[in-house]
C-alpha cells in the first residue's frame, strides 16, 4: 500500500534522498569483488545492495580472524 503525501500525491517506495556518495561506496565496493557491472549493480534494490555489501564484508572479517589465528599459531 503507497502511503499518501501532503496534497493527497502518492509517494513511490524506495530510498528518498539516500546519499550519493554512499551509493557510490556500494558500488565501488561490490564491483571490486565480484568484477559486476554498475549496470548490474545499481539494478539492484537498495536492500540487495546492502545485503552483498554485509556479506562481503562478513567474509572479509571471517578470513581476517583466520589469518590471525594462524599467526598466532606459528608464533
């Protein structure tokens, strides 16, 4: 259901006036991992967006954590 606007407009879903330079980040972000198009990735939902950027994230943390782990390891 579309919520209603001063002067009973209609207002379309989406994000309203999300900035710029985030989006920016997002793409840069998910186009470095995984090679997509900006094409490809600004046809995505913002929420899809943010759900890649959480996951490569998650993975890069996951993969820190081992890596100190094995140093810990060898020392």
């Amino acid at each position: 259901m579309r919520a209603l606007v001063s002067g009973g407009a209609r207002r379309r879903g989406g994000v309203l006036g999300y900035p710029l330079p985030a989006l920016y980040e997002e793409v840069a972000f998910i186009a470095y991992h995984f090679h997509w198009s900006e094409e490809t990735i600004l046809s995505l939902s913002h929420a899809d967006r943010r759900c890649w950027v959480e996951q490569i994230s998650t993975i890069h943390k996951r993969r820190n954590e081992e890596a100190q782990h094995a140093v810990t390891l060898e020392s």
